[in-house]
C-alpha cells in the first residue's frame, strides 16, 4: 500500500465540507499568502496567479472528496464480512486495502475526475477465484439516496461473486 503524503490534506478534508464562510476565508488567505510570497521572494511573483487559479477547485474537491469517502465508508461497511480481500479505490483518489483495513487518499490524483461529478469505483476481489468490478455513478445520486446506490453496488458485487462460486 502507498504512503500517504497527504496527511494535511486529508485531515482537512475529514472535517467536512467548507462552509461558505470558509470559502471566503479560504480565498483570502491564498491570496495574501500568495502576495507575501511575491513581497519576500519577487521570483514567486509568476506563481502567484497560478496558485489563485486553484482555489475554485481546492474548494469543489473539498465537497467532491467528502462525498466520494462517506461513499467508500458505507460501501466497505456493507462488504464487512468481504472486507480482507478487498481493495478499492475511488476515482484513483481513495484507496482501500482490506488486508491493512486502512483508506488513504492517493499521493496523486485527477482533479478534473475528482470533481467530475461522477464517481468512478473499482473493486478488487482478491481470492481463488478473484475478480474486478468497476463503475461509475453520478454524484448527485449519492446526494439524493446514498444507501440506495450501496445497496445497487453491493448486490452487483454479490452477483459477481456468486457467478464466481458457480463456476
């Protein structure tokens, strides 16, 4: 399993999404931070915009990375007695690995998949008789029935594993 480089990172994420008060707060903190850095140091001056470029997006994979982890929670809560041969991940962002039972957030991920609005999961069954199951789903209808959506993945995850035991 990967170590996880983005400690600070996912520590912020885990305190839930930003409020729009934070959004604010957010905003104004990159960009005094980003003219201080141009004060002390005029060679951080072409950074500068390119790191205000990001703050849209920091803030929408805040939400997106939130959503997609409550997802991945729930799911291996409902695969719990699979859960040691299991590895998951989660728009190449989250990763699970059952035999550690630990979720990291990727080292590197796509922003633009992460805050796609789709979700994308692959889930490795690892066993004699291992298999892979991967799809995606449209975020918004995790917002509207999240247990609705586990539900539809853990049954087709059943199924594979019963056409598996068939064979």
């Amino acid at each position: 399993m990967d170590i996880e480089n983005t400690k600070d990172l996912r520590i912020w994420i885990d305190k839930g999404e930003v409020s729009d008060n934070e959004k604010a707060d957010i905003e104004v903190i990159i960009k005094a931070f980003s003219d201080y850095m141009t004060a002390v140091d005029p060679e951080y001056q072409y950074n500068k915009t390119f790191l205000k470029d990001f703050i849209p997006s920091f803030i929408m994979s805040n939400k997106m990375l939130n959503t997609k982890k409550a997802f991945l929670d729930t799911l291996i809560d409902s695969l719990n007695d699979y859960k040691e041969k299991l590895k998951i991940e989660i728009d190449n962002a989250w990763k699970y690995d059952g035999t550690k039972d630990s979720v990291i957030l990727a080292n590197f991920f796509d922003k633009s998949k992460v805050n796609s609005g789709k979700l994308y999961y692959q889930i490795n069954y690892i066993d004699e008789k291992s298999f892979v199951l991967a799809g995606s789903i449209k975020t918004e209808k995790l917002d509207k029935d999240i247990d609705k959506v586990i539900e539809e993945v853990v049954d087709l995850f059943l199924s594979r594993l019963n056409e598996n035991d068939e064979n």
